[in-house]
C-alpha cells in the first residue's frame, strides 16, 4: 500500500459566485470571497530548496500543486520536501509516492526507512478527500533490467509507477476538485493519452464531472499547445488557463503558448472547466529553483455548477 501523508490545518474561506463565465471584470470585483489562486510547478525534487521556498513566499497562492517532491533523498540531504514546505509556509498538505529512488540512499539513514520522489499539493483550504491513481498505462518501464534490453533505469534506478492525485477541497460549501499529474516523459505524446483518459474516466466514476475541477501538472507534452493529449482535454469541456486569460484581455488576437521550461517547452499546465472564470493567468519565469517554471492562475469560482 503506498504511503500517504497528510497534514490538516483548517482555515475559514468563503467563496462568492459570478452567474456567468467570460465577463470582463474590474479589479474591484475580485476580492477574498470569491478568489482562489493556484500554482502549479515541478520543483525539480526540491534539490534547491531555499529558492523554491522564496518562490513560493512570492507566489502565494492558496493552493500548490507540485511534482518532483522528493522524501529522504540524497540528493535533498534527505528532507521530507513536502512537510517542510509546508510547515514554513503554514499550509497543509497531501504528499503521495510516484517512484522509490534506488540510488538516492543516504549511509546516514535507517536501513528501513526508503528513499522517494512523488507529488504534493499544499493547500491553505482542508483537504476533504484524496484518491490517488496509479495509472494502468505506464508508457515506460521505470523498473530496473538485469539482462538486455537496457533501459533508462541503469541511469536512474527506481521502482514505481506514474500517478495522479485527486483531491477535493471545500470552500465555504463550494467542492473544487483538483488533479495532480506527472504524466510520462521520453515517450511519444500518443503514448501519454491513455494516461490523461485514466484521469476523465476516475472523475467520471467519482461523479466529478460537472463539479469545480482544475487539473494541472508537469503533462511533458513534447508538442505543446499542437499535443493530443491537449485535444483530449479540450474534448473533455477543458481549456488552458494561460490561453483563457490571454482570451479575455486580447479576443481579437493569435494566442502563443509560452515556454514553461528554461529550454522553452511547453510542459506544464493548469486547465480549468467551465466552473470558472480566469481572471489572470502567468508563467514565472523570473521565479527560480527548478529547470521548470511554476504557472500561476487567479481564478474565481462558481458557487453553483451549471
């Protein structure tokens, strides 16, 4: 059974509803009772922590939604990533294993006590549910090889398997439902849509489909805003924050997605369904600690699905 950890500090928001989506706004409007802010970022294993913890200090947005969080590690001089992010920011959290990293052994540690990498997602709002989903379609095998064929594992050994984390947050009687993923690297985006179709099917058999629902995560979608697994997300009622938000200021002009790595990829994302309106969108790339650069969204929420 895959260990989950879970961290529980309750605070008192309220959420406010707007009765239609793609209304142009004024600043005024916005305020504490009806906004929520999220950022996804893949922290690259919280190597630079010190950086990633001022990033966060800067963003602060209510809720976090990370990938590559590392859990005794060497490479980390073996922090627990998730629970001290957290407990410097004063957020709860959800932390659930992806891959048991094999060569990140610390001497120093207990011979029991395992080494990871997985996903996170703080939140300043109780965490009310958590399901985590460990994918039926691994695109590669992570597992280490004895005999030939070789595969990356002889470079970074590790035993596991790509997952999502869904989790429901309740706000003041509004239930968001937020997705976290990882979804495979080094393979063909193709490969990866069995993965994202995982995710709709589990939001349909949780009866999640109409409800407040942002999905988000480091997608590794080698063709960007051209990837199927974005069409398959866009079939599904979802679209891109960044692109949502760059619509509302600028309907008359070509959207260009933004690179969300320091090599100009377009890897991450924030899709949102049309329980809310975005009011401002952003890739931080002045923020650093990760070769990935974290995206950040203002959204308000609908307090009624429709």
């Amino acid at each position: 059974m895959r260990k989950i950890t879970f961290l529980l500090l309750v605070f008192f928001c309220t959420v406010n509803s707007f009765p239609q989506k793609n209304v142009k706004r004024s600043d005024k409007e916005i305020t504490d009772k009806n906004k929520l802010t999220v950022a996804t970022w893949n922290i690259g294993y919280g190597i630079k922590f010190k950086e990633i913890l001022d990033g966060m200090e800067k963003i602060n947005a209510d809720i976090f939604i990370l990938q590559e969080v590392d859990k005794n590690t060497k490479r980390t001089g073996t922090k627990d990533i998730a629970f001290e992010l957290a407990h410097s920011l004063g957020y709860g959290f959800v932390w659930s294993e992806e891959f048991e990293e094999l060569s990140q052994r610390d001497s120093s540690l207990p011979i029991k006590l395992k080494t990871y990498t997985g996903q996170a997602i703080l939140s300043r709002y109780p965490i009310k549910l958590l399901q985590e989903l460990s994918f039926k379609h691994q695109a590669a095998n992570w597992n280490p090889h004895v005999f030939p064929p070789f595969n990356r594992s002889w470079f970074q050994p590790r035993n596991g398997e790509r997952i999502a984390q869904i989790v429901s947050v309740n706000i003041n009687g509004v239930e968001v439902i937020i997705v976290n993923t990882h979804l495979e690297s080094s393979v063909s985006d193709l490969k990866k849509v069995p993965q994202m179709e995982e995710i709709f099917n589990a939001l349909g058999e949780l009866n999640f489909q109409n409800k407040p629902t942002i999905i988000a995560g480091d997608m590794n979608t080698g063709k960007g805003s051209q990837s199927p697994i974005v069409k398959l997300v866009h079939e599904n009622g979802y679209h891109g924050a960044l692109w949502l938000a760059y619509h509302n200021k600028f309907s008359n002009k070509l959207f260009k997605a933004q690179g969300t790595t320091e090599k100009e990829e377009v890897l991450d994302w924030i899709f949102v369904n049309y329980n809310f309106f975005v009011r401002d969108a952003k890739v931080l790339g002045n923020i650093k600690g990760s070769d990935h650069y974290p995206i950040f969204a203002l959204l308000e929420v609908f307090s009624k699905t429709r």
